[in-house]
C-alpha cells in the first residue's frame, strides 16, 4: 500500500501505538492501553501466566477481570473459577469487578477504563463494542491475553478497513440492531473476516452513543477485527466524569484506502430478525411474524443498556407479558439497573410481568437465568443464536431489536414492533 | 510434522458454542473438555474419534466466541490437524497458541469426503487423500509456527525460548 495515501482509524490508532508509521497488512508490535478477561476466559490467562512464571501484570490499573458470563455462580466448577480470578486480583492488584457488576463490555467504557483513540485487548469476542467509542477494541483468546497482561504489548496485523455506510434515516420502530443484523444477512457470518469495519454516514451520527455499542459489538458476527466509529461531540461528553484518562480521537482520513466499500439506504430497512441457528441467517421481520415463543430475553451486552430499557419500557407500559412467555430482563451494568429504576422503567418492566436477573450476561450464554426448554422458540436482544447457545441445542433463538423483544412478549410471538411506533412514539 | 487418519467433516461457520458449549466452562481440564467436544453438533463425535484423526470444514471454521477452551477441547479430543477452506480470525490464532495444527487448503476441503483417510506432510505442505489417491497443496507451517506446534503451545515454546 502506498505510503502517500491516507490512513483509516485503525492505521492511526496502530501508527499511535506501536510508534511505526502503520499501514494495513503490517505486522506490528504495539502498546495496549488495557487488557481484560471475563470469567470463562480469565481463568485460562491467569494459568497461562503462572505456567510463564509470572506473577505481576505489567501495570495494575491496567488490567481488569470481570464475572459476568455466570454470576452469581450457578455450580461449584464456576465458584471455584471465581475464587482464581478474586486471588489473582490480591495478588497482582488488577481490578476485580465481582458479582453483580455488569457485563464487561458496558463496566470497561462505563467506568473510564479506556478512551477514544485507545487499543485494548479483550478476552472475549465481543471486545469489539468499544469500537463505537473510537477505542481499536478487539477479542483475543487467552494466551494472547496472558501475554498483553504480562507485557502491556501484543503484535497485530493491521487489517485492512471495509467501510459501510448508512444513508438515509431510520424509521419509527427501527433501531440500530436492525441495522448490523441486516449487514450480517447481506454479508455473513465471514463477510469481514480479519478485516475492520469503519461505520459511517448520517444515520449512525444521529444515533446516541449507547445504539451505536449495539453495532460495533456485533462487528464480529461478520468476523471482523473491529467496528469503528469516528468519535464526535456526543462521544466525548458520553466520557465525561467518567474517568482521568484524556481522549485522543483518531479520525480516518479523507483520502483513506478502503478494501471494499457498502452503502445502505437506512430508510427501506424495516425490523429484522435473525432465525436459527446463525446470525447471518435474518430476514425481515414480515417473514416470521407469527412464529409462537416460549422466552423473551432483554439484556447483554449487545441491548443491556438504558436506552433499550427505555424502549422496552414504552411498548410495555401498562401492558402485560404474555401468560405463556417467561420474559427475563438483565442490565448490563449496576449502574443501568440503578438508572432504570430511577427513571421507572425496572417498575414497568416488573409490573408487566418480566423476571430482573442479576447486571451481567443473563441467559445468553446458556450456564443460568433461563435456559430455554426442548423444542421451544427465544427471541432475544442478544447477539448470537448458534444451536446449543442458550445452554439447550433443541432449543430455538430468534435474535431483534429491544422493540421486537417487547412487543413479542406482550402477544406470545414474534410481533412487528412498528406498530407501537406510529406517530412517532410508543 | 506428519499426521495419518480417518477424515471427520463437518459444513461451513462451525462455531465455538457447538465445539464447546458454554455450560461445560466451569473447567478448564482439557480431558473434561474432551468429553464434550462438537457434542451439540454431532453427539457421536467423541465416541468415533480415534487418536490422530482429522477435522475437514468448509469456510469460517470457530466462528464465534474467544474461548481458548475451542482449540483445546478439539485437541485433547484426539484431533490430529483440521483442514478448513478458511478459519475465524480469533480461533486461527488460538489453534496455533494452544498448539493445535489448521491449514487452509480449499481445493483438499473439495476433494476430502467423510470417512476418508488422509496423510498430511504439514512442513511440505502436502495433503494427500489415500482413499482417492489425490494429493492437494497448501500453504506449509512457517518454521515460528511449527515451533510452537511441536513445543504444544505459545507459552511451553515461550518458556523454552527464556530457559535457551
């Protein structure tokens, strides 16, 4: 690649953090600003830095651990995983966030751990979320995780940059999950393998901070590096008092060199649906109106948030959940719980007949909160619905907005949300 | 590094959760994890694996999930080296971390079938179908590779490296 032309976000950021004038395709060693582990991950990186004879992580303030997937405990073999990451925390002095935190991937930006500009590393596959933030945030497996806890450093290829661009506007009843599932259905589950996606256009500027997580989280569902955004007055003050670190936003050039470019038109794309067994597998949601559920999920780190709480709390405000349908709602983080109770929507919630599991991963991942029975049908705002994902391979996941969450719960099956949209509100 | 067995194939977007389903985390004993391995995708897997056989998938192999628990469970398993069109960026790099032998060889996925035997020379880069007699190519390990390969893991060749 010329050296002349210009530089996506991830060029920058990897330029930035490993002091070489960084170009897709290199391979660099470049400085992490912080490295996180969850608790099916942790486990494995703090063995794999015992089995390297070390004992201390490069910089405590730096390094973080988070029980979220399955917790609190719901079997001994995971309270003793617990118990690891809780020594490793005494030992090494890396931050412990302990039962009923949140989800990694909302604790990490919430609590000012990483800033525009920042690369960290997560490991967790989802650690691409804070893309929407402007932070080169990608998942690694453990031993790679192990080693950036140890070093601070981590070599990377710099990927080359696809960027997808959504035009128009978004319709009433339409979100921004609709959004990246209707990516996925257009270019599946491998559409952006090792490469990093940049988000553009007027319609993920007029997003909120919060809906544009939900697109970048789902970057790797197409198999990318990242999903990144552009940081812009909304970003910096969605960082304000939360932490000391200065952002240094990293912008793409104009003249930047894009390995493939997709534009969208936002506004022909209604709500979608993603059916089993793989995210890529959507449709719109006219296609599998009707289909009966057994289980609403509202919660993840994909749609845990106090926005996707606001949303479902309009649809069901006073109105009641279906008598057939378990429907279990998880924050993603302490602090959203205490801000939807604030704002009235944990009491709405709880009156139309939902079941408030503790911040954290809820049912997604199938260890507690919800494993669907054989043969039954979820919809949820999670992220993935691979056969067995939920903890049963005879069950069933259906993936959509917050919206369709809600409105399906309230009629026992996959409903259109749009209708609760007309005239502009719910 | 040369591997010899009978071929198990699989389709296209194999992913974490079914190589290895979250409920079986709460431990990290490769042997436990053993048991479990593709069990959501085909129950029989663990009782037909003979030590040394080989996984063939089409594109995107470990899609998914960071869980180092993928490659782990799939080697403890008995697998000897998968052969897939294209792996998933995080599970290609922690096959090789966790010292567990892929290669990319579309055209060997094409003319592989289940039930197969096939050998495969990995420092030639020579993949050879002895149910058919044909024999494909593909990309041989870099010698960094093929050292952490055979030391059985980033951190086993790390550590070699600091004792040297």
């Amino acid at each position: 690649m010329s050296a002349i032309s210009g530089k996506t976000i991830a060029e920058k950021i990897f330029s930035a953090h490993s002091g070489t004038d960084a170009h897709a395709g290199d391979i660099v060693v470049a400085d992490v600003d912080f490295v996180m582990g969850q608790d099916g991950t942790s486990p494995l990186a703090i063995r794999a830095l015992e089995n390297m004879g070390v004992d201390e992580v490069f910089d405590p303030e730096k390094v973080a651990v988070v029980m979220d997937h399955s917790s609190p405990s719901p079997i001994e073999g995971v309270s003793a995983l617990h118990t690891i990451m809780r020594e490793f925390g005494k030992k090494t002095g890396a931050k412990v966030y302990d039962v009923g935190e949140g989800v990694c991937h909302q604790l990490i930006p919430e609590k000012g751990h990483v800033v525009p500009g920042d690369l960290m590393v997560g490991c967790d596959s989802h650690t691409c979320t804070y893309g929407a933030l402007n932070v080169f945030s990608t998942g690694v497996g453990s031993t790679d995780g192990a080693a950036a806890m140890a070093s601070g450093k981590l070599w990377f290829k710099v990927p080359d940059s696809v960027k997808v661009t959504y035009n128009g506007e978004l319709k009433p009843g339409v979100f921004s999950k609709d959004l990246i599932l209707y990516l996925a259905g257009q270019i599946g589950a491998d559409g952006a393998t090792y490469e990093a996606i940049e988000f553009h256009g007027p319609v993920i500027d007029e997003l909120s901070v919060e809906a544009r997580m939900t697109i970048s989280n789902m970057a790797i569902e197409v198999g990318a590096k990242a999903g990144l955004m552009k940081a812009d007055a909304k970003t910096l003050e969605w960082f304000e008092g939360r932490g000391e670190k200065t952002p240094a936003p990293q912008a793409p050039d104009a003249d930047a060199t894009y390995i493939r470019e997709l534009t969208f038109d936002a506004s022909t794309i209604g709500p979608q649906v993603a059916k089993p067994h793989a995210v890529d597998n959507v449709s719109p949601i006219e296609e599998v109106e009707g289909t009966p559920i057994a289980e609403g999920v509202l919660g993840t780190c994909t749609n845990g948030r106090l926005e996707d709480f606001a949303i479902a709390a309009s649809i069901l405000k006073g109105r009641k959940v279906h008598p057939d349908v378990r429907f279990i709602v998880a924050p993603a983080s302490r602090k959203i719980l205490l801000d939807a109770i604030e704002a009235g929507y944990v009491q709405t919630l709880v009156e139309a007949g939902a079941a408030l599991v503790t911040p954290g991963c809820g049912p997604c991942v199938g260890t507690h909160n919800g494993v669907p029975s054989t043969g039954e049908n979820v919809i949820s705002t999670a992220n993935r619905n691979f056969k067995g994902r939920m903890g049963n391979s005879d069950a069933f996941i259906y993936l959509g907005s917050p919206a369709t969450v809600a409105a399906s719960v309230i009629e026992g099956k996959i409903t259109d949300p749009r209708k609760y949209f007309e005239g502009g509100q719910a | 590094m040369k591997f010899h067995g009978t071929v198990h194939k699989y389709g296209r977007d194999i992913d974490t959760d079914v190589i290895i389903p979250a409920r079986y985390l709460n431990t990290s004993i490769p042997e436990e994890l053993a048991k479990h391995c593709m069990e959501d995708l085909d129950a029989g897997f663990v009782a037909k694996m003979q030590f040394g056989d080989i996984l063939v998938a089409e594109e995107n192999f470990g899609c998914g999930s960071s869980r180092e628990h993928a490659p782990i469970s799939i080697k403890s398993a008995g697998v000897s080296v998968i052969i897939a069109k294209s792996f998933a960026r995080i599970f290609y790099r922690n096959a090789i971390n966790t010292g567990l032998p892929i290669m990319e060889a579309p055209e060997a996925v094409d003319g592989i079938s289940d039930g197969d035997t096939v050998t495969v020379d990995a420092d030639a880069g020579i993949i050879v179908n002895e149910t058919t007699g044909e024999t494909y190519t593909a990309q041989p390990f870099p010698p960094f590779v093929k050292d952490i390969i055979e030391k059985g893991g980033l951190i086993e060749a790390v550590k070699g490296k600091v004792r040297e």
